[in-house]
C-alpha cells in the first residue's frame, strides 16, 4: 500500500475528531472520504497532508514513518475548496508554482503547463487573470497546479462544493476523467455521495470520527453497514424482508436482489425505490408532493402493508396531487439492504 493509516486520532483538547482511524490507499487508487459535516474527513486528510498533528497513531507512505516529515518535504499536492490560488499571478504563473519551487526549467515549465491545460480543457488560458476565470475554471487551474509536479499523493478537500449544482456534476465527471489519465493516487473528501461515487474507486465513510464502512461504491451502495450509514445515504424507509435465491421478500411484494445473500435483512428504501406508474402493484394516496430538479418527490400512504408514509419519486410530467390515488412500483436499483 502507497498511504498506510493505524489507529489514527486527533483531538483538540478533549474533543476527538478522529478516532482511532485505520486507512489504507493503493498506488494510482482514488479513495473518497464521505461523511456528513463535522464528521472528522477533513481533520483525517489534514493530518494525512501533515497540516494537523496526531494525537496517537500512525501515517506512512511506502512503510516510511512520515511522522517527522514537514508538508513541503511529502511530496503530496493539496487542493481545497476555494481553490487558493495567487491573485497576483496569471494562469501559468500559478501552475507552475511548484515547478519553480523545485527548480525545473523553464522549457519543461512550460511544456507542464500546456499538457495541463490541455488535460483541463484550458486551452489558450495561459497568461489569463485568476479574476478573470469562473469558479469552475479557477478550481481547474488549481488542480493543474497540483498536478503540475506530479505528486505522490494528491489531497482533494471539497473541492467542487462551492460550485452550483450543474457545474459540479460536470466538473466530477472530467475530475474522474484527468484522474483516470493522470494515474494519480488521491484521497478526496465530500459530503455528496454522488461526487464520491463518480470519482472514486473506494469508499470510505466516515461519522463521529470514526471510519464506519469502507469498500467498492456499489457495495456501500447496496449493503451500508448499518441504518445511519444507510439513511446519510438516503434511505428513508426501513421494513423486515427475507432474502431467498436472489428475491427480497417484504410488506412490499418480492423485490429482485441478485447480489445478496440468502436470509433475513432489512429492506432500505430511497425514494427512487418506488415509483408511480399506471398499474403499479401498490397503491397508495398522495399525501404530498415538492418538485425537483429532474423529478417530483411524492409522500404517499399506502393502502396495505406498511403503516407510515413512503417516499416516492413520479415523472414531472405526472399530474399527481395531494389526495389523488397512485400505483407504485418498486425499483430494485434505489433498494439497499442493511445486515
């Protein structure tokens, strides 16, 4: 393993941010660091980067101890939130700022540059002001410039949260995309489950400075270690179901679940898990509906079965109001199952 973390806390004062933490990051590995605010991401990736000083425990990187290694002397790139870019400085002047700090020529300088902008989808922008950049192109120019002297380690702190909704979904994907080219080994923290799913290989979650779950994002997805884990991955409705050859059967009917095992288990519902159709096997009432970005997010009481309201999701298109009567029907893809 590139980056090894034993027992790893920091506490400030008698507050513990992390707890006990063991982490594990492989060469050319994107790992995501996901868990709501306050949870203790960050504090763990500041310490990691050497920003912060453990109270107890271990970070090395290759078996080397890093604990007396200073942060200029990690050879990590860091990119954080705002970006933190030299105002002062136009595109190129900030991108190449760790090239100068180690003394590469300005020939080579100047061909990192080109292959980084090219790599961003920034072309042309070399001698442009930082002011004159949108927020997405400044956190462009600010992941080039970690990239530019090829770290061992590239350190990502939210750094797609302050952009509009839009902007990051499709910042995420070309993020994946240079990672994918650049063959970095990074550790980025988020809050959103859908940029960590999109971006990284594994998932680690975290809550009360604690690593709770770690895997592939599709097994987190699917089988969250347990039922806060599942409702911070938005799970909304928990019901008793066995799992027989592949079908979950519960109040709701059977539900198809090829990739888990045979007993019993609760069934985690997203909303997306039921959906109004015209001859869905539920039926239900609508209590409410909110309309969202791609969809309406319905409240509905079903008329067997369950005994508190569920969560739904209808097309926008769908005229369903408060009172109307619905047919749902379940989608095996926004169902998890907690052990």
């Amino acid at each position: 393993m590139a980056l090894s973390v034993r027992g790893l806390s920091v506490h400030y004062g008698h507050i513990a941010a992390v707890s006990g933490v063991d982490l594990d990051l492989a060469d050319g590995e994107t790992l995501a660091l996901l868990g709501p605010s306050g949870c203790g991401k960050s504090t763990l990736l500041r310490a990691v980067a050497g920003l912060e000083r453990p109270t107890a425990g271990t970070i090395s990187w290759n078996g080397a101890d890093l604990a007396t290694v200073p942060v200029h002397r990690r050879g990590f790139g860091l990119v954080f939130q705002d970006g933190q870019l030299f105002p002062h400085r136009d595109v190129a002047g900030n991108i190449t700022f760790g090239l100068r700090m180690r003394g590469t020529d300005r020939p080579t300088q100047r061909r990192r540059v080109h292959e980084l902008l090219t790599l961003l989808n920034l072309d042309g922008y070399q001698s442009r002001r930082i002011t004159e950049l949108s927020g997405g192109e400044q956190q462009r120019v600010a992941l080039a410039r970690a990239l530019a002297p090829r770290p061992r380690l590239l350190l990502l702190d939210e750094p797609l949260s302050a952009l509009d909704r839009a902007l990051r979904d499709q910042l995420a994907l070309d993020l994946a995309r240079v990672l994918r080219v650049a063959g970095s080994t990074t550790l980025i923290v988020t809050h959103d489950h859908d940029e960590a799913f999109t971006l990284a290989d594994r998932v680690a979650l975290m809550r009360a400075g604690h690593v709770t779950q770690t895997g592939r994002p599709e097994d987190v997805w699917r089988t969250p270690a347990d039922e806060p884990t599942a409702r911070f991955l938005g799970c909304t409705t928990f019901l008793p179901a066995t799992v027989t050859s592949g079908v979950a059967t519960s109040a709701l009917g059977p539900i198809p679940v090829p990739w888990a095992p045979d007993g019993p288990a609760r069934l985690a519902l997203r909303p997306t898990a039921l959906r109004a159709t015209e001859t869905g096997p539920l039926r239900g009432t609508v209590l409410s509906r909110i309309h969202r970005r791609d969809h309406v997010r319905l409240v509905v009481r079903l008329d067997t079965g369950v005994d508190k309201p569920v969560d739904a999701v209808a097309g926008i298109a769908d005229r369903l109001n408060s009172g109307d009567p619905v047919h749902l029907t379940p989608d095996p893809n926004g169902v998890a199952l907690v052990p």
